[in-house]
C-alpha cells in the first residue's frame, strides 16, 4: 500500500540540487596542466624567440628569468611560477601565444624536411655519377672542379674514417643552392639552426 505521506513534506527534493556554472576541479586542474605546458614550452624555446610572442611584459619576464636559471630547484620554482602567470592570461592572449608556438612547429618540421632532403641529394652525389651532372644542368653557374674535387675527397674521408670536411661543404654548397631557389630566405639559419650539426 502507497504511504500518503510521501511527498508532503512541503519541499521538492531538487531545491537543493546545486547549479554548477563554474568547471569541475578536475577541470580546472586540467586547464592549469595546460597553462603550466604552454609555459614550460616557451622556457624551451631560444631567447629571442620568446620576446617577439605577444604577451603582458610580466609574463615575459617571468618566462625569461626562468631561463637563466640553472639550479634544478630553483628552476622547478620559477615554473610553477611561470605557471602562474601564464593563469593571469585571458583566452585570447592564450591562442595567440599558442599559435605563434603551432607555427614555430610548422616552420621546423619544412626546415627539417628539407634539410633531408638535402642529406640525400649530397649522399647520392657520393654514390652517383649522374646525379652530378644533373646538379651542374639545375645549376650551371656551380664551379664543376671544385665540385667533382669535394665529392672524391668526401669519397676518401669515409673510405679511410676521417674527419668529415669535404662532405660537410657539399651540404654547404647543397645549403647555399636552396636558399638562392628560396629567394635567399633560409629559415634554419634565421632561426639559428645549424643543420649540419648532427654530424
């Protein structure tokens, strides 16, 4: 038998259902590991970089101090503190710093895909004899002795393990020949890359 008295107490029970308009904590904790990556990835990033992101000249400062440091607990202090910072940020402010970030990431990944495929050009003059003569048909301004000069050098420096001189001006030369084709704009030297670094 139904009780009569249920329901009657004079309150509907979702008066004290809350109204959650704030995110979760766990939320929040989410966008602050967000935040505190976006700032460990511009302590990352070269100096000169960094001062040309949009951004409130505290936070910069906060991002650049922390570069400077080299104690390992110290620096773990300035990053929670630049974690900090990057909170103050409104929405906008976050995009356009992420953005700038995104295209750095664009920028590299064409540098270093052309980057190779300049390795592999220099690798096949090695192995090829035709692959010179299509670099001079390309390229007719190229000083052919010198060329051929580089490539038989390189061919000994590998043969007899030696320092890697002649191979690494061919890349120089490979380098030089991208950049005249690019209208002399050569992204891994404006950024300070030295694509021959590895080896």
């Amino acid at each position: 038998m139904p009780n009569p008295n249920r329901g009657a107490c004079g309150f509907q029970s979702s008066e004290f259902e809350q109204e959650y308009e704030r995110p979760s904590k766990s939320e929040l904790k989410r966008q602050m590991t967000v935040l505190q990556k976006l700032g460990e990835e511009l302590v990352n990033e070269a100096r000169d970089r960094v001062k040309r992101v949009p951004m409130p000249e505290d936070v910069r400062d906060a991002i650049l101090e922390c570069q400077l440091i080299k104690d390992h607990e110290g620096r773990r202090r300035q990053l929670q503190y630049v974690g900090k910072k990057m909170r103050t940020l409104d929405e906008d402010e976050v995009a356009a710093i992420q953005r700038t970030i995104d295209s750095w990431k664009g920028l590299s990944k064409a540098d270093t895909a052309a980057m190779h495929a300049m390795e592999r050009r220099r690798d096949k003059l090695l192995t090829d004899d035709k692959a010179l003569t299509v670099l001079l048909s390309e390229n007719p301004e190229l000083d052919v002795q010198h060329l051929r000069t580089l490539i038989r050098n390189a061919r000994k420096e590998q043969a007899e393990n030696k320092p890697p001189k002649a191979y690494r001006e061919i890349f120089q030369i490979l380098k030089q020949i991208a950049k005249k084709n690019n209208g002399g704009k050569d992204d891994a030297d404006e950024e300070g890359v030295d694509a021959d670094e590895d080896e």
